[in-house]
C-alpha cells in the first residue's frame, strides 16, 4: 500500500518551486498543461489574455512661472528700444505693458526708485534751462535729491517711519509747478521741469500701491515720451536710450543681468 503523499503548505511549496531552474518549471507547466483541460483553460487565460494596465495619474499642470509671465514682455520693451535705435517711431501706448509688470507695487516701487535715480543723475549733469533762473533750477535740484534720498529709504525698509516723510515731499515737490493757465479747453497746468514732475509720479507710485500699474506706466511715458516736428509726440527715435533703460531696469529685477547681457545669453 503506497504512503500518502505529505501535505504541505504554500509557503512551504514556494521555497521548493522557487529552487527550481527555468527549465524544470517549464517542465511542470507542460505537464499540468496536458494533465486536464481544465488546466489548459486556466493556462490559456492567464498567459494570453492581456493584463489590464492601470491609467497614469493625471499630472496637474503647473501654473505659468512669474519668470515666464515676463520674460515675453521684456523682450517686447528689448524690441521696442532697437527698432527706435534704428529710426522707427510708436504710440506712447506701446508703454502698455507695463502696467502688468507694475501691478506687483514692490516691484513697482523699485520700478520708481531706479527711473528717479536716473532722472535725478541727469539733473546733476544737465546744465540750467533757458527759461529758469539759475537758483530757481538749484531748488529744484535740491528738492528732488532730498525725495530721492527718502524714497530709497522707504523701498530699503518700508514703515511708517519711512513712509509719513513722503507725504509731505508730495506735496513740496507739487508745490513747484502748481500754476495753472486757463486755455480754450480749460486749465492747463503749467511743467516748468519735466524731471520734477517725475519725481511727482515717483512718489505718487510709492504712497499709491493700489493704483502702482497707472502710476508705473504714467511713470514710463513720462520718462521716456518726446517730442519732434517730424514725429510728433511719442516713443521716437530720441526715445531709445529711455525704452532701453526700463526693459534693463525689469530685465535685472526679474532675470538678475543686465538687459544686453542677457540678450547675449539667449
């Protein structure tokens, strides 16, 4: 009488299958194969019937950077600046663009504080306009180094200790050129310094950061707008030096290199 065969268990039935080389589990699957049909079916599903894939997870997709949102915008302000170097002429509107890049107010008050450094050096170096007298043209020179001196404090450390200083500098720079003539149209009020009503717009972009894109902009047409009979008033060729200096100004902000070195770059 043959002996039992002894019953093991499956984990006991893996450590032995998995002893086994390739070709003696083929060897196995051959003979359970031919054994039944009922093995052949159970083969024949698990072999060619296609296992199903589970679906990838959906990645959500990443919001635009803040460096991709400006990136086509300074080099929109880069193409602007070349095409006056090379004698074309726009709209003031073109400035437009801006207004998005200054609607962030730190970055817009950094904006203000850099065009009123430039604007301020070329005081400095500008000789006394015809029509002003000489110590008129100081006072003006001393007033707006005194703005310009507080409103770098103010983006250095924004307080109040910094900040109350500028209202009262908002109203000594307007204080400067508030006449006003009385025209066909209505009152006209009379800039007797394009550079100090600047400094205005500067300060009224730090003391207003609601309303930083209007002033940011206003801010750039004030800088960089002129005048030519052949032209007319605009972003003219004369203009070109200014547009350069307000796409380096967002160009080093954003992208931290000068504008002509990152242009280089990419």
């Amino acid at each position: 009488m043959e002996k039992p065969a002894q019953s093991l268990s499956w984990q006991e039935m893996r450590r032995l299958l998995a002893s086994k080389s390739k070709t003696e589990l083929l060897n196995v699957l051959r003979d359970l194969y031919i054994l039944t049909t009922d093995n052949k079916a159970l083969i024949h599903a698990q072999v060619l019937t296609p296992k199903p894939t589970a679906p990838k997870a959906r990645q959500p997709k990443k919001p635009p950077s803040s460096t991709s949102k400006v990136v086509p915008k300074i080099r929109q302000l880069a193409t602007i600046a070349t095409e006056l170097h090379e004698g074309a002429s726009f709209n003031i509107t073109r400035l437009t663009t801006l207004k998005s890049l200054c609607e962030d107010a730190t970055a817009a008050a950094h904006f203000a504080v850099h065009l009123a450094k430039l604007t301020h050096k070329k005081m400095q170096e500008k000789p006394c306009p015809s029509h002003l007298d000489s110590e008129k043209w100081a006072h003006y020179k001393q007033v707006v180094d005194t703005a310009l001196r507080a409103m770098q404090r103010y983006v250095e450390q924004p307080t109040p200790q910094t900040t109350n200083p500028l209202w009262g500098l908002q109203s000594q720079v307007r204080a400067l050129q508030d006449r006003y003539e009385n025209q066909a149209w209505g009152p006209v009020r009379i800039i007797e310094s394009t550079e100090v009503l600047l400094i205005e717009y500067a300060l009224s972009c730090l003391l207003q950061p609601t309303a930083s894109a209007d002033w940011g902009y206003r801010l750039a047409r004030q800088y960089a707008e002129r005048y030519n009979s052949r032209y007319g008033t605009g972003l003219i060729p004369e203009s070109a030096p200014m547009v350069e200096d307000i796409a380096d100004f967002w160009c080093q902000y954003h992208m931290g290199k000068p504008l002509r070195e990152w242009l280089g770059d990419s």
